[in-house]
C-alpha cells in the first residue's frame, strides 16, 4: 500500500506527496550493486594487478587510469542517450536494463585473467576487460543518479530518499569490502581465489541492478516541474508567467519537460550526443552551484578512493594480515550504517550544507591520527577508521542528496529535461576522483620503491614504501578534505531557495 499523501487542493502532486516505502526500497537497493562495484575494483584490483600479476605499480596505476578515462568519455555519451530514452519513451529504464544484464559477466572476466600470461599480457587483459565493465556499470549508473530529481521535488523527501539509499550503500560497502576479499579464501590458487570473488560478487551487483530498473518507470510519470496551464495555453513554471522565464514549449511544441511526447510518439527534436556533451558543460558552467558541488565531490572520491586503494596495503605490510582489511571495513562502515540515518536528521535540523562540511572535518581529523601507525602500529588503528565511518556515511548522503537540488534549482532558471546531463558529468567527476586515487597510490608506491610480485611470491618492501603507504592512507586524504571544504564553502543553496 502506498504511503503517498493527497496533495493539497490546487497543489502539483510531485511536490506535495511521499514517496512510498515501494519505491524508496527498490530505487534504494540499486546502491548494492553501485557500492559493490564502487568498492571492490577500488579494494583489491590495484593490488591484484600489482600482488598477483606482477605488473608494476606505474603499470597499475595507468591500467586503472585509462579505463577511468574512458568512463569520463563515455558517461556524457550515456547521459545523451539516457536523455533521449526519457524523451522517447517516457523512462530512463532500457539503458539501465543493458547494463545491469551485461556486468555480472564482464566483472567475473576482470579477475579471471590466466596464471600462464605474463604481467604484459595480463595487464591489457585487465584494461580491455575492466573498461567494458566500467561501460556496463555507466549504463546503469548515470540513469539512477538522474532519478531522485524526477520521484519528488520536495527537499526533505530527497534527503530521506538519498539518506536510505546511503544506508544500502554502507551496507553494500560493508559486504563488498569484507565478504569480496574474504571470498579469496575459498582456495589456496590465486587464480581461483579471485575468479570465485569476481563470479559471486558479479552476480551480487548485477540483482541488485535489475531491482532497481523497475523504479524507473514511476519516475516518468512524475512531472520534472511544477506547471499550469496559463490561459493563453502556454505553460506558466511555478509562479511567474512564461513571459519571465526562459524559452518553455508549449503542449503543442513537443515534451519540453522531458517527458514522452503528448502522442506517444518519438520526439523529432530530441536532443543528441553532441548536444549533451555541449549541454553537460554548459551545465558546469552556468550553474554555480553545481561547480562548488561537484568539485567538493571529487576531492572527496579522491580522498576516499585513495584509502580504498591503500586498504590492501596497510593490512599486508603495515598490520601484517591478510584479514585486517576486513576489519578494517567492519571498523569503517558499521558505524556508517546507524550514521547515515542520523546525518538526515541533522539536516533537517541545520540544513545539508553545514552538516556535509561538519561531516567532512571529522572525517579529515580521524584520517590525520591514523599516521600513527608509522611508530605505533596496533589494533588501535579500527578507533579512528570507525570515526571516519560515521563521518563517511554524511559525505555520501548529504551530497547525493543535494544534486537534486541543484538540479531542480536549475530547472527552475532554464527549463527541465537536463538531470541526464547533470548525472552524466556528476559520474563522470565521481569517476575520476576514484581513478585519480588508484593512480596517485601508484605513484606513491612507485616514487617509495615499492616491490611487486606475481601470486605466491615473496617479498620485502622497503621502509620508504611502508611509510608512503600510511601516508596515503593518512595525510593525504586529510589534505584532500581541507581542499574540499575550500570549494563546499561557495556553495550557496539553503532550504529556501529549494522550497
């Protein structure tokens, strides 16, 4: 049964009703499989290709930079494509479809590379595989990010929204980032260790996928605007006449608002690839709100992916157990899980901004403490990575729950029919802060003298490796959130000018 309010008398439907406990379930479950491949790949493929495969650290490192590359390529291609679908047909669902079908067989490949290549062969393996993945995940990815805009236009149904897809998302990390490497166990040949972990932990982000396609079509019937109809038979948006406001079509033009054409039809104006690219950096460039926004993302999925990257090696070479990166996720996302909600009671309370700033100096300050593992290694360590997990559950969810924001601020400014464009340059910045972290780790380890090895293999690392390690578990994440609040600071929405 659904848990929607009438709207009240005179009032748009899509702003005045509650999203049912239905749809906040199946859009939210869509964050098993995105947390699942955010966090496995950025766990242990570095340290695959590096540990297990013998490639050298810089060899990694661009390995994984150039299927990032790509994904900055091609998520504006999907953000047009996604777009269109929406025009066409009414729902973002068939490109989400495609991609949640295809990646449970493209991520099992991805760790299934032969013992008897050598480290060349397996490294391009890697890269040819890796990047079709990452494809398939964008054709999921960028759709569900454009969603929450069109389920409510109200700002605190975001915040639950996004706040309980954090919550799945914490819990996909906390299953991905302990089960994923805990699966390696399963067999005492590298190679299986990691097939078994690629083919199980596939399957797992691919269902998780597929249930959140069927929130897509509820999506599209609701309006991307509040809009009446004027008596001229133009549209009026909110409350200025259409005379105010920038160029709206009327009924008779075509589906402005994004939505299928009044016929059923397809839509002959519907926007192209080129013009998305054109529209996603249009987007960045008139919509300051969306630059303060996304840039203080991307300094933390920088942050963030860097310490992901790292997990491996801190539990390998500074803990001294393979299982420590286990504990490691148990410490960080637990918390995370009772925290995320907590954060959306904050919000409310003081409004996302500040509480996505307080959040992001707790995590910088619990990141600092942990470089004293270079002189005191210990168990101590799970304290301040606990801390950071309930300050990383605030910097998931109170971000998520702002792009929509930004993006209805700025429907309001220009028209609608643009949430593809915004979530395909918000994937695509996503994706480069997390790619940028692989590949600074890798030019840590490479510029510290880091030794790589194939599996079974043993070696010694120098000290100097060692103490880049914790660094970059360390200080530099905690650098990278001092930057971030530096750009969180320009960000000027408030409640008042959502609602």
């Amino acid at each position: 049964m659904s848990n929607e309010a009438p709207p009240a008398p005179g009032a748009p439907a899509a702003v005045t009703s509650r999203l049912s406990r239905g749809t906040i379930a199946r859009y939210t479950t869509g964050s098993l499989g995105t947390g699942g491949f955010a966090t496995l790949p950025g766990l242990v493929l570095t340290y695959y290709l590096t540990d297990s495969l013998g490639v050298a650290a810089l060899a990694a490192g661009a390995v994984i930079a150039i299927a990032k590359v790509w994904d900055v390529i091609i998520d504006p291609v999907i953000g047009a494509l996604t777009d269109r679908d929406r025009t066409r047909h009414g729902s973002r669902r068939r490109l989400m479809l495609i991609g949640a079908c295809a990646l449970p067989v493209l991520f099992a490949l991805t760790f299934a590379v032969p013992p008897s290549l050598g480290p060349a062969v397996a490294g391009i393996w890697v890269l040819v595989t890796f990047m079709l993945t990452a494809t398939a995940f964008s054709l999921f990815q960028v759709p569900y990010i454009a969603l929450p805009a069109e389920l409510t236009r109200r700002y605190d149904e975001r915040t639950r929204l996004l706040t309980w897809r954090v919550v799945v998302l914490t819990f996909a990390i906390l299953l991905f980032g302990a089960g994923g490497p805990a699966l390696r166990r399963v067999s005492d040949d590298p190679f299986l260790q990691y097939l078994v972990m690629g083919v199980v932990c596939g399957l797992v982000i691919g269902i998780g996928m597929l249930v959140a396609t069927a929130v897509a079509g509820r999506a599209a019937s609701v309006p991307p605007s509040p809009i009446a109809e004027s008596t001229t038979g133009r549209r009026e948006v909110g409350n200025e006449p259409a005379s105010r406001r920038p160029a709206v079509l009327s009924r008779d033009d075509g589906a402005a608002d994004g939505g299928a054409a009044p016929d059923g039809g397809t839509d002959a104006a519907a926007p192209g690839i080129r013009e998305h690219f054109a529209a996603g950096i249009a987007a960045l460039r008139r919509s300051a709100p969306f630059r303060a926004l996304l840039g203080t993302f991307v300094l933390q999925a920088l942050a963030t992916g860097l310490m992901l990257a790292g997990a491996q090696y801190v539990a390998t070479w500074v803990l001294h157990s393979q299982a420590a990166v286990e504990l490691l996720f148990v410490a960080l996302i637990a918390p995370a899980l009772l925290a995320a909600p907590a954060w959306g009671v904050v919000a409310r309370r003081i409004g996302k901004e500040r509480s996505f700033a307080i959040a992001s100096v707790v995590f910088a300050a619990a990141a600092l403490s942990i470089l004293g593992v270079l002189w005191v290694p210990g168990d101590w360590i799970y304290v301040p990575v606990g801390i950071a997990g309930i300050a990383y559950a605030g910097m998931q969810s109170l971000p998520m729950a702002m792009l929509p924001d930004v993006i209805s601020h700025d429907e309001r400014t220009n028209g609608a029919g643009r949430a593809g464009a915004f979530s395909g340059v918000w994937t695509a910045g996503e994706t480069v802060g997390f790619a940028l972290g692989a590949t600074t780790l890798s030019i840590i380890l490479a510029v510290t003298g880091y030794v790589s090895s194939t599996g079974g293999q043993i070696v010694e690392q120098p000290d100097a490796a060692v103490t880049g390690i914790v660094v970059s578990f360390s200080v530099a994440p905690a650098v990278l959130i001092a930057l971030s609040l530096l750009t969180l600071a320009r960000y000027p929405l408030r409640r008042a000018d959502i609602e």
